[in-house]
C-alpha cells in the first residue's frame, strides 16, 4: 500500500531517532568527531520530510571549522549513509542534505519516504546578491483574508480587462484565518 503524504507539518520541536542510531552516531564521535557534529547540526534542522538546504559557507560557520574539514565531514557521512547530498545549481556550494530516515525523522514514520520533496532552506545575508538592499525592499504583497465571523466587503474598480469586477452578488469568497477562541478578529 503506497505511503501518503504528510497533510501539514507537525507541531512542536520534537525529532524522532532509532536506538541503533544513537549507538552507530556514539561511534561516529569517537572515529570522526566533525562528521559526528555536522550531522547533529543538520538533525537540528531538518523539516518535516528530513531534509535541509544549506550552504558550504554557512556550514563552515556553523561548525567553527575550516571548507576543507566541512568537505571530509560530509564525505563522511555520505560514505556512511548518514545523509544524501542533492546539489543545488551548478556550482556545488549549496546543496540539499536529506538525513537518512533511519537515523532521524520529523513527525510521524508515515512520511519519511517523501523526504526529497521539500526542504528546511538555510541562508545568510551576506549570500545575497542584493544584500545591502535587504532592509529597503518593498513588502510583498499580501492577500487579503477573513477572519471568523467577519463578512467580506469588496471595493475598488479591480483590475483591467481580462481581470474585472465581479457581478454584485457573485463575489468570491475570501479564504477564513482560523483564530484560537480567545483572539478578537483585526
């Protein structure tokens, strides 16, 4: 029976982890102290289908070590099955690391096969390439939404053709926030 995609993230900060796993990741303290590390820095972050993106530099920040021992350290583990490395671009210095599902998870066991599918995505400022414009940007737009027991007024002329005004009556509903009880709706 095919496995089904998770619906939405769990709650809380809670990771999953086998036994055999702390036993074999004890062993990998002893034998390669920054693999053993790096793989601690990655569990932490990983989302919910146990993967993260990252790049070397904010690795190499992470660790308080230097590019080439970053490097070992993922070979290490790579080697060892202890993640899967997917490069993103052509450049090899930011790549998706998927923890292995045996190891770690997020969530309940019934998703771990989709691990390829999204990501936790780690940057820096300083990557960008429009770093000193990152305070100054524009907001990005927001759509519009409703809260419980709130009642949708459209106003305004609406876009030019081929986007116009709905027909009075016919408006479209507005997607509804869902607010806990004791939160008033804005």
């Amino acid at each position: 029976m095919p496995q089904k995609i998770p619906e939405k993230a769990p709650s809380g900060r809670w990771l999953q982890t086998e036994r055999a796993a702390h036993e074999a990741w004890a062993k990998l303290i002893s034998e390669a102290p920054k693999a053993a590390q790096l793989m601690h820095l990655l569990v932490a972050r990983i989302g919910v289908n146990n993967a993260v993106v990252i790049s070397q530099r904010n690795l190499i920040r992470l660790m308080g070590a230097s590019r080439p021992t970053v490097q070992r350290a993922v070979k290490k583990l790579r080697d060892d099955l202890w993640i899967e490395v997917r490069q993103i671009g052509d450049r090899g210095t930011t790549n998706a690391y998927v923890v292995n599902d045996r190891v770690a998870w997020l969530g309940r066991r019934d998703g771990i096969r989709y691990s390829l599918f999204s990501a936790a995505v780690v940057i820096s400022d300083d990557e960008q390439p429009d770093a000193s414009e990152l305070d100054g940007q524009e907001p990005l737009r927001q759509i519009p939404s409703i809260g419980r027991g709130e009642q949708q007024l459209p106003t305004g002329p609406g876009l030019p053709p081929p986007s116009e005004p709905t027909f009075p009556g016919m408006e479209v509903d507005l997607p509804a926030k869902a607010l806990p009880d004791d939160v008033e709706p804005e």
